[in-house]
C-alpha cells in the first residue's frame, strides 16, 4: 500500500521540537500525513484515547493504531518506509545512533530548559553548566562530520533539532550564552546546516511567534521571583 493511500495521523502542536522531529522524518520519506493540532490545555478525547499513560504529543496513529513518543516514532517511521533511511543499517552504529539521540533527551533538553525557566538562581546555575557539559560531549562526538549520521542527516540530527532550533531561542529570551559558535564551533555549525537543510527547513514552524510565547513566559517566571 502506498504511503498516501494509508492513514497516517500526527496529534501534535505547532512549535514543539519534538513534533518537529516526527514531521522531518515523514518529510523526508515523502509521507503524507492529516496533522491535528491539539489543545494542551484542553486535550482531545482522541489524544486521551491514543495516549492514556503520558498524555503528551506528538502521536502518531498509522492505521489507526497509535505510536507516542518521539523518537519511539521516528523510528516505527523509519522501519515502515525503507526509502530514504534514518538509522544505519549496521547493528552497532544503529545501537550507536539510539544511545547519542537519548543522551541528547536525558541530558541536554530538560536542562537546558531549566537553565532558562527556573525561578530558582541556584538551580538555573547547575542547569546551565550541566547543559555546557552534556554539549561539549556532542561536540566531541561530531568531530568533523557534516551531520552526525555522516553526509546526510540521519536519527541523531532528528533527535538534535532540539539544540538547533529551540536553544537558540531559550537563551535569547534569557540573554544567555549557552550554545554559541565560540564555544561549540563544530556543533553551532553542524546547527545551521541542520536548519537550513530543505527538509528541516520545510518542517519548521516559524520563529517569531515561538519567541514571543517564550518571552511571555519567561518575564512572567521572572516577575513571580
């Protein structure tokens, strides 16, 4: 069956990483795919009903089954449509690329989110050098390659649209300097050819109204100090 004759669904919001992650992947296989943008203040019963245990987006409902979590989903993307692989083929690299793309969760997202949007100094302080640490690993680990899958984007760089795209934003809200070219020249490099890749390119929600949402944020977590 043909990938626009299937029924493919991503419940999402415009603007998350995370989604975007799932859209790079089903650009870059050429899938055509119904997105429904979700109210996280007011979540559909079909989000509830696709993913009762965390409740979050994206989800991915491919023949009416449901899929959640981001990379989890990429992933089932790229085992479903062998064009255009996301993963090597090699076993080792495969486990290779799965242990960098969690590292980049576990370690760089939610402390580089609170390096911005913690009310607390103390613990905005510790974010911030666990989140110049954790990148520093990633730029040792790219070296000298264009994307971290070799000449082509592959899972590492999806999962890393996070560091591309979102921190930039963070720390500009913040007038931080987290992620800079002085600091990580190869990674920062490797950031704007992630992001100004056509695929990538295509996917990504436009910037200015995400910054002003996180201003918004920020200046009222700084307000309630």
């Amino acid at each position: 069956m043909a990938a626009n004759q299937e029924d493919v669904t991503l419940l999402g919001v415009v603007g998350s990483p995370f989604v975007c992650r799932v859209q790079i992947a089903l650009k870059l296989k050429g899938i055509e795919c119904k997105f429904l943008e979700e109210n996280l203040a007011n979540k559909s019963d079909l989000l509830l009903k696709s993913n009762p245990v965390y409740k979050k987006v994206p989800v991915f409902i491919h023949n009416e089954k449901p899929i959640a979590e981001s990379l989890v989903i990429v992933e089932y993307i790229d085992e479903t449509w062998k064009n255009n692989p996301i993963l090597p083929s090699d076993p080792y690299q495969r486990s290779f690329a799965r242990v960098w793309s969690k590292f980049i969760d576990d370690k760089i997202v939610g402390a580089s989110w609170k390096s911005v949007f913690t009310v607390d100094e103390k613990e905005r302080e510790k974010n911030v050098e666990e989140s110049l640490e954790a990148l520093q690993f990633l730029e040792n680990e790219l070296q000298d390659k264009r994307f971290f899958g070799g000449d082509e984007f592959g899972f590492v760089d999806i999962a890393g649209v996070f560091i591309a795209f979102s921190i930039p934003i963070f720390q500009e809200v913040a007038g931080l300097q987290l992620f800079t070219s002085e600091k990580f020249p190869k990674l920062f490099k490797w950031s704007q050819e992630l992001i100004n890749h056509p695929v990538v390119k295509d996917v990504l929600p436009p910037r200015e109204p995400l910054f002003a949402f996180f201003k918004s944020l920020y200046e009222s977590l700084s307000a309630s100090k």
